[in-house]
C-alpha cells in the first residue's frame, strides 16, 4: 500500500512552500462565523499549518496536529506553538473543541476507515460545536502522485455525516481550487452537532439541515 505520509516527509518543505499561502479566508470566514470568540478549534491533518495560523490570528485557541513528523516540525515553527504528531485514531477527547477543522486532510484515509474517523472527530466536538471537512470531488479511491485518496460526491459526504449522532444542521458546497493552474472542484461541508435533548448549547446560529441545491463557490479551496 502506498505510504502517504511518507510522501508527506520526505516532500515536507517543498509542500508547506506551496500551500502555507494559499488564501483561504472565505473558507475560514464561514466557518469561524459558527464559533464563539476565543473558542477552541482543533486542526486535524493541519500541514502547514496554514490555517490554525489564521485562527489564532482571528483570536480563536488551537490544538493542532499531523501525522507527517516533518509536517509537524513545520507547522510548529510557523505557528510558534506546539504541534502534535497524531494521526486521527489517536483522537480520544470528548465535547473538547469548539471547532473541528478538517480540511483536506481525512481524503487520505482509505474509504473504509472515513466513518471510524468522522465518529471520533465528532465526538471531540462540545455541543453546539461546529464541524468542517472537504474532500476532493470525484468516486471512489485512488493514488496519485505519490499519495492515497478517497474522493466524494456530495451524496457521499453527506452520507457519511448524516449518521453522525444529533447533527443539527449540514451544509454542502463546492469550490474550486484556489492554487494556480489546478483545476480539481472541492466538496466542503459545515456540520452543527447540537446537544442531547434538554441541552442548551453555545452554538450561534441555528438552521435546519439544508436540503438546497449544492451552491458553487469559486473561492477558497486548494490542493
Ligand atoms: C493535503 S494535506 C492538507 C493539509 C492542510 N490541512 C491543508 O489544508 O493545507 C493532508 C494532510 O493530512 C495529513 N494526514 C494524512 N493522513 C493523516 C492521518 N491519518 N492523521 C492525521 N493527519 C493525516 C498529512 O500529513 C497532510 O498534512
């Protein structure tokens, strides 16, 4: 089986080189719209640390982490903080984070180990707590490039996080890639987990689950 986080070591700076940039404030700002101020946002699969840099930039707390060693040194360097090694199996907290930032990163676990994953970043979510995560557009799994994907259509996204227990709202979107000369599409979603009945939660917003035709957005995606 292809080694991706090897791919990830051994390609750590010329990676950070090209993404640590890439602007993705669109993105941030729909997802920090959910998250009260200086609430706690963990980045799951961070890399560059590109985008816990922007949340503590915005005032928010973070917890980052990645499976790269290399990635992780990187990461802890621009962030002046430290970074973890973890890989999404080692995430036990529970009702921790405010926020669970995903993005890009669950796409290199094989399909069959995306359910396990989703349930336990879940689970680290504090009521009310909001959850992103995007995948490449696209079926099925494959490797490029030296790496491992799984893609998904928005059925497949929603399918997997529809299970998930007391979701209080999903939305769906796509994107395109912010990078110059890619043209892959992105599909993101924005989760609520809402609490246990009888539960107030700190969410800020409330909608239903969305049922709308999937929006394209043509800003703020990369990779
Ligand atoms: C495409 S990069 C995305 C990085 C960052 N989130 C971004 O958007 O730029 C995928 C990241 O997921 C990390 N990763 C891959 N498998 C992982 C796992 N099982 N647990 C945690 N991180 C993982 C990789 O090391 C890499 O940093």
């Amino acid at each position: 089986m292809i080694d991706t986080l090897a791919y990830y070591d051994e390609n750590a700076l010329e990676f950070f080189a090209e993404t640590a940039n890439v602007d993705m404030a669109a993105l941030h700002q729909r997802f920090l719209a959910h998250i009260q101020p200086g609430g706690l946002i963990l980045d799951a699969g961070c890399g560059s640390g590109r985008d816990s840099k922007a949340f503590l930039s915005s005032g928010f707390s973070v917890v980052a982490f990645d499976a790269s060693p290399e990635l992780a040194k990187l990461a802890s360097q621009h962030l002046d903080q430290a970074v973890a090694v973890r890989t999404f199996a080692d995430v036990v907290e529970r009702a921790a984070y405010d926020g669970i930032w995903a993005c890009a990163s669950l796409l290199h676990l094989p399909a069959t180990q995306i359910p396990a994953a989703l349930r336990r970043l879940w689970a680290a979510l504090k009521p009310g707590g909001t959850f992103y995560v995007s995948f490449k557009v696209g079926e099925g799994e494959r490797v490029h490039a030296g790496r491992y994907y799984t893609d998904a259509s928005e059925r497949t996204l929603r399918d997997w996080l529809e299970v998930l227990p007391l979701v209080q709202t999903l939305d769906c979107w796509l994107t395109a890639d912010q990078r110059p000369g890619r043209q892959d599409q992105w599909i993101n979603a924005i989760a609520v987990r809402g609490a246990p009945a009888g539960k107030k939660t700190g969410h800020r917003r409330r909608r239903p689950v969305s049922t709308a035709p999937l929006p394209v957005d043509q800003s703020g995606r990369r990779n």
